[in-house]
C-alpha cells in the first residue's frame, strides 16, 4: 500500500529548505562510522553523493556498471550548467530560475523542489570551482555565460562542449579523494539487480560481479540509487549504450512507486539514423537551427538530389506552420512537426526518416566563413559521421530521446517510497515536471548529490535506528533467488532464434510510433498489445551464449533488455491514462484547432505515481500539485 | 643509502638525472670534437692543445674521472629504465604501426649500445694505443706526444675509417633525440621556443658528426698529410 | 586505393566485404590468440562498433560467444571504447575515439587486425577488454583537489585569466581511455598523469596540494607498473583530444620544483599542553 506523502516543510517558499535542515536531525559524528550507506551509479548524482556521504563520515560502498566511475553518462553533456548567480546582471534571480523551470515542465513539477533547485544552483557553482572546474572565464578572469534553450537571461555555465564532462571529473575527483581516505569503497565493474527490502525498508541490494559473474548481496543503512534515466528503451536514443531502467525498475517491482513514465524528452537535431545497424543516435547543437532552414520536397515522390529541388517545390514546413517562431519553435514543436513530414511519407534519407536542415541561404546572404565560424566543429561532426558536406548538401536531422524527466517517485528528501531507498539524479523524477529546459539536468544531479541527499539521508537514517542485516538474511536471500532465477531463465532460451538486440529494436519502434512524440489513445491500446506478446517471445527465443559465470556482455544486455520489455508497458499505461497535452507528453486527441497542446489542469495536476502489483495492471497514485506561488499558464508558439 | 634508492624508483628522478648525465657527455662530446678540428692547423696545434691538457694531471685526471662517472651513471640509469620499460608491455602487439617516433627515438638503446663499444674502442685504440700495433708512438719535434701522426696514421686505413663512421652515424643519430628528450624530460618547453628545442637536437647533433668526420675523411682523402 | 564510396542521395548503399583477425581470450591468465572472421554486408555508414555488433550479431545466431570489446557513450567522450586497429590505438583517424571511426574509411577488401589496449598494468579482462583501474588508483593517489563539499567561496572571488583556463581546459580534456599507454613503447601513463597535473597545477585552486600531488601520482604510476617516457610522442599522435606532451614537460618542471622544493623541515611538533583549552 503506497502513501504519497511528499513531506514539503511548511512555510514561505523561501524557508522551506532552511527550515528542513533545520528541523532535520543530526547524526552524531560516532554514530556515522559505524552507519553504512550504498550508492549506485557514479554519474553527477551518484559521485557527488558517495563523495560527499564519505567526507561527512559515513561508510560508502559506491557501484558502477563500468569499468571506472568516471565513464557514467553525464560525461556526454554538452551545453552547460545553469544557475541563478546573475553575473551578468541582466535580472535573473533565484525567483527566475524558478519561475523558468516550472513553466519549462510545463506545471508538472512541484514548487519546493524546484525552489529549492534554484536556491542550491548558486552553490554548485561555487563548490565545482572550488574542486577544479575549468568554467570558461572571460578576460578579466571572471566565469563567462551564455544564454541557453531559449531563456532571456544568460546563466549557463560552461567548459568548452564537455561541461557534463568537466562536472563528471570534479565529482569523480572528490570521489577518488574519499576512496583514498577509506571513507568510500568503489566497485566498479558490478551492476545492481535487485532491492533487499526487510521488515519495509531498503537494506541492501543485489549485486552481479561483472568480470566472474558472481551474485552477492550487500546489506546496509540505506541504499542510494543515481542509475540515470532510460531513454534506451526506445533503442535509439542519444544515450550510452548502457543506459538502462534495470536498477530503478526492479525498485519498482520491491514497492518503489514509478512517477510519470511517459515524460520522456525527445530532442529534434540529431543526425538520423543511416540504416538497421544503427547502434546510436548522435545529438546536434540546437543552435544550428538559428540559421538552418529545415524543409522536406513537396512531393513524395521526389527522388532529386536536394540541391537540384527548385524552391518553389520544396516545404519549409515550420515556417509554414509557425510564421511567427519559423524555425526556432521549441523543442518539442520541432519535433512533432518533423515527425508528422516523416509519417506522411515526405522523409528524406534511409528509411525516410529526417529532413533537410539547409544552411545554404545563410552561406549565400553571410558567406562561407561566419557559417564555419559559428558552426564549424558541428559541420565537421555531421561529416565524419554521415561522410556528407553540409557546406554543400543540406544535413539531414530527426529528433531522438535524450532524456527521461520521469523516474522513481521521491518526497522532498529524495526518498522513494522504500524508507530508505533515496533516488537521485535522472534516476527520479523530481523537478523538470513535464518538459526539461536546457542545462538543467546538470544542475540537479548535482543538487541531489552534493547538497540534498547528504542532509536528508542523515535525518533518516538518526530517526530509523536499525542495524544492518546479515548479507544472509531471509530477505537478502530472496533476492539472491529472484536475480539467480532470472539470469539461468536468461540463458534458456528454447527457440534460440532471434537475439536480445533484436527484441530490442522491435520495442523500440513500437514505443517510438505510438509512446514517442506524439500519442494517442489507440496507438497506446495497441502497444500495450504488442508488447505482452514480444515479451513472452523474447523469453522462448531470445539467445544469450555463453554462461553467467563469466564476463558476458551478452547476458548483461539481454537482462535490460527483459527489463525494458516489462517497463515498456508501465510508460504506456501513463501516456495513455494522461488525456491531456503537456510538455514532451503530446496526445493527439488533446490539440487545440491550430495543433497546440491543451493542457488540462482541472484533471491531471498531478504526479502520476505508480504501484507495481504482481499479475495485475499497475495501480495509480496521485500527488496533487498545488500551486500556491506561481500561477500556472499556456505555453504558445504561433 | 635508503634514501638514494627511493629517489632513483621513481622513474621521473631516474630520467631527470640520466638526462643531465647525458647532456653533460654532450657537452664533452662537443668540447671534444673542437678541441680536434686543430688537427686543421697543423700538428704544431693539435699536438701543443694535447701536450697543454697533459701538462695539467690533476685536472685531466679530475675530469676522466669525472666523465667516467657521469657516463656510468648514465649508461647504469637508462639500462635500468629500459629494462622496466621492456617489463611494461609482456605481450607485443602483432601489428605495429608508427605515428610520431622518430627513427632515432626508436633506436636509442642500440645506437647506445654501439656508442659504449665505439668509446671503448677509441679509448684503447687512439688514447691507449692498444690496438693498432703499427701506429707510429714517437714524438714530435718539440717533444710533445705525436697526436697529429697517430691521427694521420689511423685514418689512412680504410678499415678504422668505416669503424669511426659508424661510430659516428650511431653518436648522431642518438644525440638528435637525446638532446631535445634531455631538454623534455628537464621541463624546458615554451611555446615560442619549443621547434628551436626541437631543431637544437638534429642540430647539435649534425654539428658535432660533422665535425669528427670532417676530420677523419681530411685525413682518408689526403687533404690532410703527415 | 580503393575508398568505400562517399554517401549521396539515393543508391549510395555500398557493401564492403572485410576480413578481421581480432584478439580472442577467454580470461585473463587464459592463452589468446588472433581469431579471423570474414564480414561482409558493411555499409560504409556504420562506425567501426557497428560493424563489430553486426558481427557478433552473427556470431550469437551461430551459437558462438560474441567478441567482447568496451564500448558505451558512442560519441567519443566516455572514454570507454579502446581498440588497438592495425598497430595503431582508436584506429587510422587522428583525434578522434575508436567510435567516431566510420567504415568508409576502410577499403573494400581489407584486411583489419584488432587488438586490446597492451600493457602490463592493463591486464586483458576478456578478448578486447582490459582492465584500466591502475589508471583510477593513479587518480585516487592525487588526482583532485582536497575541498569538502559546502562553504565554497563564491566562484568569482577566485579570479583566473581566460589563458591560463584555456590551458586547464585543455589538459583536463582528458577521457582517461589509456589509448596513450597503448601507444607508447613503454607503455607509459604519463600523458595521462601530466594531464591531471597540468590541469590542477595551471589553476589557483589546485596549487596548495601541488607538489603533494604530482609525488603521489608519480609515485602510483610507477608502482602500477607503466613505463618511462621516452619522448616520442606517440601518446600525442594517438590521443583523441590531442593532449599536448608540453604538459608532460610540465609535469616534469612540477616533479622538479615538487624534489627541490618540497623537502620539507621536520614538522615541529606542537609543546605539550595537555588537554587544557
């Protein structure tokens, strides 16, 4: 039985945060060598987690899937961090950023957290710079911004196109600092499988030694899970290809409720993809679209090099459709449209999937050299990966998934509803709402790890007092079964005909047609249908060679992938029980006559929480949103 | 004695010191070859510069040990350096491709190893005397050692001629790496600086080869006689 | 030569055939071996990990074990991908990660070797696969900067010239894959080391714990049992963010300065006043 409670102090928004450290209790420095902590996932949010649990006395047994903790995925942001520091003095604020954020998500998120993100945003900075963070800094030796993702004040910071990167490395470097001391034992190498729930609180996990295969439980004070998001369940997306939902999804099924599933981000430059073999996509900055026109031919049909296409038959679709923001509608405006050409048929490139994003007017009106001036590093990008010269034929874009504002359900101290199982990071759900804005993811990996979590978990863990359990308690065990039976059920595949990739890719396109950028009720009816049935073929047909006792990469992606395939449906029961348009969650019987989004306030303020039942539909729970300081208003772009 | 051997585990200390070593022998084998290029006014100079060198035993003596030492510290660290170096990759690659390392810098440990044979020879062969039975051991007129008569009469012979250029060949292709890897490893880099570091390697190099061969084939062609 | 054709609009769909002879071992204290596999149905639009997903795509529907090779971000900044392709470390591009290579660079026909990372301190986990965490303990040696979290002074309080952030910025550019050590003939990490040096040694925050830092890295490079560095600069001709070797002269003036410096006096210790405040 799930209760939400969202345990926001009260207040004045700008107390709340102040107040709930204060009102938090302490835990005696003593009492904290003894208390161990587990931290799964080394990304912004894990590392800045273990290291900070570790400088503050704590006992840290830190995993990763990688070989090194400096490899998770947040290494691959690009653009920047944001923060309310108004440098440039151009009006921003605390206030601001707030305000930015929630209307971002499109009112789905909640005020205190968001708040609070804002508040804390200051001092990320600060304590990146102190850790070494070579920010990009102006003559004068000060940090230098830039505006980003459409918002009127410049408050992003950066290093170069590697600020994810750069805030990785600073984590990852406090990190190496606590493992020196002894305070942090890392594991890299080994994946989390599984939950030790006992007597209603998290104790532990299980664990697969990735090298020997070897299965063991490590039991603690509280379990810490930063194991990002799952945009690969659309098989394509920009993420690494060991993104995955395994750890957040088997909390799920041990009582962890899931919130918004469906709340996936879908970014529209990518380079599309060239073919089936297709391992990945590649994003492009969105800047591009400042001066490239994106347009698809008239006729289906025509076959014509792009160059050779007359402009009286070609379709400059978003200037068409929006004559007011013509190319630069947000991101997820971009994106619909560019899917809505493709499905029509009008595609360009393999499989028919992208459109041209032509620089050619702005290298004739500005010449060649502004072009790669501005965008030069991107062109050369786009060629090593397409073998293409945009400075001669139009790039080809289409959009891809890069982010999951959905996660793991958490109250304002970050924990899930397992006392004592804290999310952090990309892994919950917490703060971007409906839509996130550009440069803040890094921003509240970062506010989990080094300033939240580390206050909130000790109030925890001085309220519960409860030693750990032995690494063979009944619970422990129990899930040591759960992982064993599912892994030799892994490598007993009957059919033996099709491989975990290729389940992969087939769950992909169903989630991609009918739960990506657009959905509408039929669609999602008929996912929830297709799905069930791929997965009972994957588990008769699906080959995995080789055995669990050794180092197989094989058997670690047909796991997520048997994940992917069950959570698959949880994201379409909330996309298709959400009748309402908001943010990146698009449903098509939910369009005003121009096809903008309505949202629908009176119904669907809320968290969609939900329940994991076994053998039984997912159970929803709501956490109303209430907005007492902001009043919620329409996103419009033509 | 701990202290030294905590100093030379650390494969930084052992390069900083072998290459000052190194830079030193340099420095020799420049003085060296300028000393020589007298044999060029006649033997009245080259054989005055000897005598005036082994009129000062102290010093001379002084500075062989010296070298002796600075050679042997050298020759000690960098054998001890590659050997680890070979420890550091037990399985070879089976395809092997090049970028950026020079032949020289490839060849170090044997262009290296000829030098040792090549000083030792020439030690006992022009210094000592102890290998060509035939070279004239008289003196000169005024009574100097004939430095300028051995010279003449070891370079004739077209089979010490081919020993020395090799000698010469191996000098210089392991100083145009060493010098400019001396100055790396000793941290001297600048921005503006570093291709005049680069080019004062093959330079200093050249110089120095040039140098000694100008004097050994003067005498092989005939330009130069007794 | 040959080029595998340049994409266009409409039939650019060019198949390759290739023949691999890649590095195969089954554990670390196992026997390995060159293995060779034929190919064929590439397209010259994949990467190079592509091509060997198709490959091991087939290898898994013929009841075989799938070639093991480290890969994760496929965009060249994680740093996980490491393949030492035709004797030469992240393949024939320049400055580039072994998943920015496309197949269009290679010639129809060819013949590919693929090997791991080789070096004593990167032990083999599995065929392709190589254990790097010496890189991480070299890191843990010193590799930061010893600040607690919280009660950071204000970013802008500490000043730093836009040149000397561009220098941190490009040393700290590091991904850690080791592609430096699998290039040089020693199978040195200093280009790895001089990078973290470099980094914390350029900016004012990682001054303090200086000469600490570039002793311990130093230190646990040697012990983890690299090589020297010969100056050769394969490590910079490899290295997918060309990291300059001035850093490593860099590291060297550190070392330097850190040897003749750093000797500290014998730390006094304080007069005994007991417990009384």
């Amino acid at each position: 039985m799930i209760i939400l409670d969202s345990n926001i102090p009260p207040g004045p928004l700008e107390m709340k945060w102040d107040r709930r450290r204060f009102s938090g209790k302490l835990v005696s420095p003593a009492n904290k060598r003894r208390i161990k902590i587990i931290v799964v996932g080394t990304g912004l949010a894990g590392a800045s987690a273990a290291s900070t649990l570790g400088q503050l006395g704590y006992q840290v047994e830190c995993f990763c899937f990688h070989d090194s903790p400096r490899r998770a995925h947040s290494i691959a942001a690009q653009g920047g961090i944001n923060a309310a520091k108004n440098y440039q003095d151009d009006g921003d604020s605390v206030a601001r950023l707030f305000y930015d954020t929630i209307k971002g998500g499109d009112f789905r998120s909640r005020e205190a957290s968001v708040y609070r993100l804002a508040q804390i945003s200051t001092q990320i900075i600060d304590q990146c710079v102190a850790l070494g963070v070579p920010f990009a800094r102006e003559y004068g030796g000060q940090l230098a911004n830039r505006s980003f993702g459409g918002v009127q004040v410049s408050r992003t910071f950066y290093c170069r196109g590697q600020t994810g990167q750069q805030l990785l490395l600073g984590a990852y470097s406090a990190l190496c600092w606590q493992i020196e001391r002894g305070q942090v034992t890392m594991r890299p190498r080994t994946e989390m499988l599984d939950v030790i729930v006992a007597d209603g609180h998290a104790r532990g996990i299980v664990v697969r030694d990735l090298v020997s295969g070897r299965l063991s439980a490590h039991t603690a004070h509280a379990v810490v899970l930063a194991t990002g998001g799952y945009s690969n369940v659309y098989y394509l997306s920009t993420n690494a290809s060991g993104c995955n939902v395994t750890a957040t999804y088997r909390a799920w099924k041990q009582g962890a409720a899931f919130a918004n599933p469906s709340f996936t981000q879908i970014h529209p430059t990518a380079i599309p993809p060239a073919g089936d073999h297709q391992a990945k996509l590649t994003l492009m900055s969105e800047s591009l679209r400042n001066d490239g026109r994106l347009w698809v031919p008239v006729s289906p049909s025509d076959r014509r090099s792009p160059n050779a296409i007359p402009p009286s038959e070609r379709d400059y679709f978003l200037e068409r459709r929006y004559p007011r923001f013509g190319n630069l509608v947000p991101r997820d405006v971009a994106s619909r449209a560019v899917k809505a050409i493709c499905d029509e048929g009008r595609g360009v490139g393999p499989g028919g999937q992208g459109v041209y994003l032509d620089f050619s007017d702005v290298i004739r009106q500005q010449g060649i050299e502004v072009v790669r001036e501005r965008y030069g590093n991107l062109f050369e990008m786009y060629q090593r990966i397409t073998g293409e010269n945009a400075y001669e034929v139009p790039m080809r874009i289409y959009p891809a998934p890069h982010y999951t504002m959905g996660g793991l359900w958490v109250d304002y101290n970050l924990m899930s509803t397992i006392p004592g199982l804290f999310v952090v990071g990309e892994a919950n759900f917490a703060d971007h709402g409906a839509n996130r804005l550009g440069a803040s993811s890094l921003m509240q990996g970062l506010a989990d790890g080094y300033f939240i979590l580390p206050y909130t978990i000790g109030h925890y863990l001085a309220t519960v007092d409860s030693p750990p359990i032995a690494e063979d308690h009944g619970a422990a065990r129990a899930a040591l079964e759960r992982v064993e039976a599912r892994i030799k059920k892994l490598l007993q595949g009957k059919g033996r005909r099709r491989t975990a990739a290729s389940f992969h890719r087939t769950l992909g396109k169903i989630l991609w047609d009918h739960c990506g950028m657009s959905r509408c009720a039929a669609g999602l009816r008929a996912a929830l249908e297709a799905i069930p049935p791929l997965r009972e073929e994957f588990w008769q047909n699906v080959v995995v060679p080789g055995s669990g006792d050794m180092f197989n990469q094989e058997l670690e992606y047909a796991g997520r992938v048997a994940d992917f395939l069950e959570f698959a449906e949880l994201m379409c029961h909330d996309a298709l029980h959400r009748e309402e348009s908001c943010g990146a969650h698009f449903r098509e019987e939910y369009q005003t006559e121009d096809g903008e989004p309505r949202r629908d306030d009176e119904r669907f303020a809320y968290v969609a929480a939900w329940e994991y039942r076994e053998g039984e539909a997912p159970v929803l729970h709501k956490e109303p949103l209430n907005f007492e300081f902001v009043q919620p208003t329409t996103r419009s772009y033509q | 004695m701990s202290r030294v051997k905590v100093f030379f585990n650390s494969s930084v200390n052992s390069k900083i010191v072998a290459s000052l070593a190194g830079l030193g022998l340099t420095g020799f084998a420049i003085f060296h070859m300028l000393g020589n290029l007298q044999v060029f006014e006649g033997s009245d100079a080259i054989n005055g510069y000897a005598s005036i060198l082994r009129d000062m035993p102290i010093l001379l003596w002084t500075a062989r040990m010296g070298l002796l030492i600075v050679a042997g510290l050298h020759i000690g660290l960098v054998i001890r350096l590659a050997l680890r170096n070979r420890q550091g990759r037990p399985v070879a690659y089976a395809v092997r491709r090049y970028r950026a390392a020079s032949v020289a810098s490839r060849t170090m440990v044997l262009t290296g190893s000829l030098l040792l044979f090549f000083i030792i020879f020439h030690l006992l062969h022009l210094t000592a005397g102890l290998i060509d039975a035939s070279a004239p051991d008289g003196l000169d007129i005024q009574g100097r050692v004939d430095v300028y008569g051995k010279i003449i009469h070891a370079f004739r012979n077209p089979l010490y001629v081919g020993i020395y250029f090799v000698g010469q060949l191996a000098l210089g292709l392991h100083l145009s790496h060493a010098i400019s890897s001396g100055l790396q490893t000793l941290g001297i880099e600048h921005a503006a600086l570093n291709r005049l570091f680069k080019l004062a390697g093959s330079g200093i190099a050249l110089f120095v080869v040039l140098g000694n061969l100008s004097i050994i084939f003067a005498v092989f062609l005939g330009l130069i006689r007794a | 030569m040959l080029v595998a054709g340049r994409k266009r609009r409409g039939g650019y769909r060019r198949i390759v055939k290739l023949t691999l002879r890649i590095w195969r071992q089954r554990g670390p204290n196992e026997r390995g071996g060159l293995v060779t596999y034929q190919v064929d149905d590439i397209s010259p639009d994949m990467s190079f990990l592509e091509m060997l997903d198709a490959l091991n795509q087939q290898l898994i529907m013929a009841g075989e074990e799938p070639v093991a090779f480290e890969h994760d971000c496929r965009e060249g900044i994680c740093g996980s991908c490491s393949l030492v392709i035709d004797g030469v470390p992240h393949g024939p591009d320049r400055g580039v990660t072994t998943c920015q290579l496309y197949m269009r660079r290679f010639a129809d026909g060819k013949t590919i070797t693929i090997e791991p990372w080789r070096a004593r301190a990167f032990p083999i986990v599995k065929d392709l696969v190589v254990d790097r965490r010496a890189l991480d303990r070299i890191m843990q040696a010193g590799g930061y900067i010893s600040v607690n979290t919280g009660g950071a002074v204000d970013g802008n309080t500490l000043l730093i010239g836009k040149e000397e952030a561009e220098t941190a910025m490009d040393a700290a550019s590091c991904i850690g894959c080791g592609a430096c050590v699998a290039a040089c003939k020693n199978a040195s990490a200093m280009l790895f080391v001089a990078a973290k040096v470099a980094h914390l040694a350029t900016l004012p925050q990682g001054k303090p714990e200086r000469t600490r830092r570039v002793m311990a890295m130093v230190q646990a490079m040697d012990r983890e049992g690299f090589g020297s560095c010969g100056n050769q600069y394969e490590c910079e001709a490899v290295c997918p963010k060309n990291i300059s070797v001035r850093f490593i002269a860099l590291l060297n003036r550190e070392y330097l300065r850190a040897g003749i410096l750093g000797t500290k006096m014998p730390a006094q210790s304080d007069p005994p006043h007991g417990e009384s405040y």
